[in-house]
C-alpha cells in the first residue's frame, strides 16, 4: 500500500463506519436475506441480472452509472455529511479491488453495497473528475454566454450547427482544445484527416466573452463540448448536460490526428479505432466518421465521395452498397470528372434537422459516405442501426436522441486533461 500508515487507518476507520451504519440499516429495516424472493418470484434476480448484462454488453459505461444510481438511492442522505479527502480518494483508486475480496467475506448483503460505492467513486475519479456544472461558483454565466454566441452563429449561418459538431469530433480524439492551435505547418488543424474542418471563429468569439467575464476560468476545450451540446439542440435535437473541467493542452502536432477515422476505413479499422479510445459499438455507429448528427444535418464534398462512386474496385466501378436508385443521383451532382469541392447533403430529407434519418439511409443504402455504409456490413453494427427501427422501438427503446447524448458525453472523456495538467489558455488558437 502506498498511504501512509494514519492515512490508512483513516480510510480503514471510515469503511468500518460504513460497515456498521449498513449493519444497522439493515436491523432497523426488517432484517434482509439472501433469496429473500425465492418463493414469491423464484427468477427475479436471473431477470435482473439478464437485463443487466444486456445493457453493460451495449454500453460499458452503464456498470459505473447503475453503481452511482445504487449508492445515491441508497447513501445519498448519510453521504451527503461526509466529506471524502484526497487521501481517501486516493485509496478508493489504489485499493477498490483488494478491498472488495475483503468485504465478500461479510456475510451480509449490505457490505458489498459498501464495495459498490467504493468502486463507483474509483470509476468516476478514475474518469477525470469532469462535473456537470463545473463553472457555476467561478464563471456562472459561462454556459449561458456560449450558447449565445452558438445562436447568434447558427442564425447567421446554418451549417455552423453541423461545423461545430465535427470541430468537437475532431478535437475530442484527445478533448483538450489542441486543434485550435495556430502553431505552423506541423499544427494538428493542418493534418489532412482534419481537411474542411472549420468554425475557430466562432469559438475564438466565445472565449473572449468568456475572458471579459471571468479571465481565464473557461478552458478552450470546454468551450468547444458546450458548442457542440447547443448546436445538437439548436437543430431540434435532444437537450443534455455534458460535464466539463477539462484544461487545454500544451502540444499540437499534426501526429496527434493519427489515429482519426478516416472514410475509406474499413469496419474493422473504425471498431478497433473506437475501441482504442474507450467507446463502444453503439458509440461507433452514433458518431463514426464526421459525427452521424453532423452527417444528419451537413453536407460533404465530393473528393470524399468519388472514389465508391467511380473507383471502388481496382478495375473500376461503384460501391455496391449504394442503393441502385441513388447512385445516379450521387454521379450527377459529383461527376467523375467535375469540382472536388462540390458540396452535397448528408441527409436529402432533413439536412437541416437532427433525426436519425441518417440511420435508416445507412440501412436502405442511400448512405453517402463509405465509412457510413461500412457500418451496415458488420453483424454488431448492423443489429444496433436495426434496434432503432424495431415493431415496439418507438414505446420501449433504444431511443436514437438519448443514446445520441450519451455517445456525445463518452466521447468527452477522451483523453481529458483535468486538475494541474495543461492550461487554461486566454486566446484558443495560441498557447499561453
């Protein structure tokens, strides 16, 4: 162990606390057994438990989330008195397991609830330390002067909402605000996975508001998830709380775009990709390539369109995924031989509104880049873009516009920089 020996015996003193307040919770509350339904409802916990596993395999995330929804139904008052100190906290991470075989030997129900809260506090410090509503004491209006300046810019100009989505996408495969940096030819922005990539003004007009309220509290790289967040509800799409405290980075170079999706990947790449920076399947499919909700309300340009349309074998041809109703359509507004930079709707339907219409064009092959159509190849992929369309999807779920703005929040933990690391930059696109 690496606490000191009074630090140890602090955080050992707290748990046994713990240990004997769930003891007398559970003797004042009608004495709690194990198999407790095993005569009324004999499957109730292989049901729980089934559900459980279904919802875990999906989303990973949902083990941390069901430990935190347990302790606050259950600790939330107790808690509430207790102030946990970094040595403590410490503990939680170091520890957690250990002491989780320590607690299994209590032969009572109510210890491992105190295991659970242990490992959900490790889960969340193990996290970043992200909060919803970081800046409420140090810059109240924070939130409220960047959605402002996200309106005035969407009102101005449409495809800002679909700009700002894919700034975020591009600069969360690291959430630290190093795309912004203007630093030469070597700058992350200058990477070519990062081509077309835009809205740095908008962001630049942010944190100067944000600098004339309360200089240098808001970090470039929050300013960047909260525009994100207001462009998705500008569009009509869902309204969510994203946690910020991320700081900005110190380093931008064009190596740290190395392991962005690319178009032309293939479903096997975009799943490893994924995968290497902590998301999910399901995460895949709501924000692969240009973030779906962008591609749901963006256009594209014709340079990443071209080669399914014209050569997608060696010998030449079509990709055969796309619908043989739309491929004309596709070679007429970017022929083979017409402008690269030709830009065309992501979604013919409602490009100008956040749906999940870009799922069922994936499904139905009217999807217009390769990376989107390569997602209904796979079996895993596929069944997820499926469950949104199912006979009783609409009443149970999966619901498109929730499942949205969880990915849009897992994404927001990738690579974080939080506490003491980085800065806080008073311009965006220079560090300080």
């Amino acid at each position: 162990m690496a606490l000191k020996k009074s630090n140890y015996n602090k955080a050992m003193a707290l748990v046994l606390a713990l240990i004997i307040l769930s003891y007398s919770i559970a003797i004042s509350q009608g004495l709690l057994r194990v198999g407790f339904y095993s005569q009324t409802c004999p499957n109730a916990e292989a049901i729980v438990s089934s559900v459980v596993q279904e919802a875990i395999t999906s989303d990973f995330n949902v083990a941390a989330i069901l430990l935190r929804l347990h302790f606050h139904d259950c600790f939330v008052q107790f808690l509430l008195s207790i102030s946990l100190s970094s040595n403590f906290q410490g503990f939680a991470v170091r520890e957690a397991p250990l002491l989780v075989l320590k607690i299994s030997n209590y032969n009572n129900a109510m210890a491992l609830v105190l295991a659970l809260i242990i490992l959900s506090y490790s889960i969340g410090i193990s996290q970043g330390q992200l909060r919803v509503g970081f800046y409420s004491q140090t810059c109240p209006d924070a939130e409220a002067i960047v959605s402002s300046v996200v309106q005035e810019a969407i009102t101005s100009d449409f495809n800002m909402a679909a700009i700002l989505l894919r700034l975020h996408f591009h600069d969360c495969f690291g959430c630290d605000g190093s795309i912004l940096i203007d630093n030469g030819p070597n700058a992350e922005k200058q990477a070519f996975s990062h081509q077309g990539v835009r809205g740095f003004a908008v962001i630049e007009k942010a944190k100067a508001e944000l600098e004339s309220a309360c200089r240098g509290v808001v970090s470039c790289a929050d300013i960047v998830a909260l525009a994100a967040r207001d462009a998705v509800a500008l569009t009509n799409g869902p309204v969510y709380q994203i946690p910020t405290g991320r700081r900005d980075g110190r380093i931008s170079n064009i190596s740290l775009a190395a392991d962005m999706p690319d178009v032309t990947d293939s479903i096997q790449v975009l799943k490893a990709k994924f995968v290497q920076k902590g998301l999910s399947d399901k995460d895949l499919v709501l924000l692969s390539g240009l973030v779906k909700a962008a591609h749901s309300i963006g256009t594209t340009a014709c340079f990443f369109v071209k080669r399914r349309l014209y050569n997608f074998f060696s010998e030449g041809g079509s990709d055969p995924a796309i619908n043989p109703q739309f491929l004309p359509e596709l070679q007429a507004k970017c022929p083979q031989n017409g402008d690269n930079n030709m830009r065309l709707p992501m979604d013919d339907d409602s490009e100008q509104t956040f749906d999940d219409q870009i799922l069922r064009n994936i499904r139905d092959g009217f999807a217009v880049l390769e990376s989107d159509a390569r997602l209904y190849d796979d079996e895993s992929t596929k069944s997820i873009i499926d469950s949104y369309f199912g006979f009783l999807s609409s009443i149970f779920g999966p619901f498109f516009e929730q499942d949205f703005a969880s990915a849009m929040v897992n994404m927001g933990y990738i690579g974080v920089k939080t506490g003491s690391q980085g800065e806080v930059r008073h311009v965006c696109n220079a560090f300080n």
